[in-house]
C-alpha cells in the first residue's frame, strides 16, 4: 500500500511541473496559472504542498527527489511482479532520473519541475 500512496502524488508533482512549464512557455505567468489550477477541477494537494516551491525554486528539501526515484524504481519492480502495467510510472522514472542527473537527487522532489526544462 505504501507504493500505491507514493504512486498518486508523485505523479500530482510531475503533472504540475509540466502545467507550470508549459504555462511558462506559452507565455502565461506561472503563479497565475498555480491559482487556477488550484481553483478548478484539476486541484491537487500537491499544488498546496509544492506549488509554491516550484515556482520559486526553493528546492529544500521536505522529501529528496533521488528518495522519490526509488520509490517508483520500486513501484515498476512491483507492477512487474503482479503483471500491472504502469506506463505513467515509466515516464516518471525518466523524468526523475533525468532530474537527478542533472544534479537535482538530493534536492526536493519538487524539482522534478527541473526535467522539463532540461
């Protein structure tokens, strides 16, 4: 169960990095953006949580990006074992191994936002 919880908002945390870069890159401002995905059907905890530390890149961290990959490392090892297919959880993977490749494993997992602009 504990991969099954881990699963679900890690995917939030990417799923936002990707709303906030692209908001960026059609030339929208991010934390107007952040507010109307907070405000609409597409709210997840994970905006509260780590909204803000993406948009100010304030990677502290709560919880290490490289913790994160090894629990979805696990997630795949698992689904494997039970034959359940996880293609998001595949592409989680890459975009957290790219993240800490590019010297983000031991920030917070909230730099995944980071993945996206490499």
């Amino acid at each position: 169960m504990k991969l099954v919880l881990n699963l679900a908002p890690g995917l939030h945390r990417a799923v936002l990095a990707e709303a906030l870069t692209f908001a960026k890159r059609c030339g929208l401002s991010r934390e107007q953006a952040l507010e109307i995905l907070q405000a609409g059907p597409a709210y997840s905890k994970a905006m509260d949580i780590k909204g803000q530390k993406m948009l100010q890149e304030n990677f502290e961290p709560e919880a290490r990006l490289s913790q994160h990959l090894k629990d979805v490392r696990l997630i795949l090892a698992a689904g494997e074992r039970c034959d359940a297919k996880l293609p998001l959880s595949e592409v989680h993977r890459v975009l957290l191994e790219s993240t800490q490749a590019a010297s983000y494993g031991t920030s917070d997992n909230s730099a995944v936002i980071k993945a996206f602009e490499l």
